[in-house]
C-alpha cells in the first residue's frame, strides 16, 4: 500500500483539524470506528524537528497511530476503537496507555513540571495531576486527522516508512528524531 492513497491523503492533507475536545462529535456524527489519525502539534515543540512534516493551520503533523479493528464485531452502544484509543487512551489515559502521551510527557516533563515513578511492577506512572496537565496541554495544542479504514496497518506503515517525517513515531521509523525521543523516555522515572 502507498501513502499517496485517497484514505493516507485525508490523513495527510485534512480541510480542516479537529480539536481534541471535539473528537467524541466528530466519531459519532461520521460513524467512525476504525482507522488511522494523526496528531498535529503547534510550536509548542521546539526541540521535535519539523522538516518535511506537513504543516496546517499553524500545526504540524508529528505522529499518526491507528485503532485496528478487533476480532469481534463492535457491540452497539460499546466504544469503538477509534473512541478507545483516541479520547480513553491518547486524549484522557496515561503514560502506560498511550505511547504519543508517552512521548508528550518526556518532552514536555520540564516545561510543565511532569513527576514520574515506577509502581511495584516496574511500570512508569504520573500522578493523577500530572497526567491532567499533559490532558490539557494536549487539548490546548494539538490537532486531529483521521480516516475511517477497517484494515488500518498498512496503511500506518505506508505512511511512516514512505510518507512524510513524523519525528514522534518510533515504531517502524528510521527518522534521525527517534534516538533521541527514545533516551528521554527510557530517562523517565529513574533515580
């Protein structure tokens, strides 16, 4: 699959951003459930290279994920994957949720003052608090695009092995930007 798709394209090149308050609307008024996104970060990033990245409305497209279908059919009335994925894990989870707010949290650990710690089983955390001060940094700056597509991985992979840069994914991506994201977020909660 390439990333010059029609679907890689409303990822790529959206009319318009949605704001991550306006995800759960904009799921349920155009029935998506599975799919491919991108996340879109304003210049609140200065560290994160944005060369070559696509650029709308004063952000710039960084990250793109996906949430794949299941092995069941979605219940009526259940959360989708999409809403999953994107409001319960992205936009309101924690760092253990979510490897964007991972990343988010390790560049944005001195700026909003971030406090991290490792619970009984080893596993990095934030207290409630902090994981709230990223929730809002992350509705104050960021952007979505999205496709609806029930077989979403090739076309994840199309895009960070062929399409665009986009500094903040690790997996499958030979960016120059991933080293060093990758040793602030193993810095994260140690001593």
């Amino acid at each position: 699959m390439q990333a010059d798709t029609p679907e890689g394209k409303r990822v790529l090149e959206p009319s318009k951003l949605i704001e991550p308050v306006d995800v759960l609307a904009f799921l349920d008024t155009h029935k998506y459930t599975h799919g491919l996104y991108g996340w879109w970060f304003d210049e609140s990033l200065p560290e994160v290279p944005r060369d070559g990245c696509y650029e709308l409305e004063g952000k710039h497209l960084l990250y793109v994920g996906i949430a794949p279908p299941k092995s069941k059919p979605v219940r009526p009335g259940s959360a989708t994957p999409l809403r999953l994925r994107l409001w319960r894990n992205h936009i309101h989870g924690s760092v253990r949720s979510s490897t964007l707010r991972l990343s988010l949290a390790a560049l944005l650990r001195n700026d909003l003052k971030l406090e991290f710690f490792r619970d009984t089983g080893k596993r990095l955390k934030m207290a409630k608090e902090h994981e709230a001060k990223l929730t809002l940094w992350i509705e104050d700056h960021a952007g979505l695009s999205m496709v609806n597509h029930d077989a979403p991985r090739e076309l994840e992979a199309a895009l960070v092995r062929n399409g665009p840069p986009l500094p903040l994914n690790l997996s499958m991506s030979t960016h120059p930007f991933k080293d060093t994201l990758s040793a602030l977020r193993s810095s994260l909660g140690r001593r």
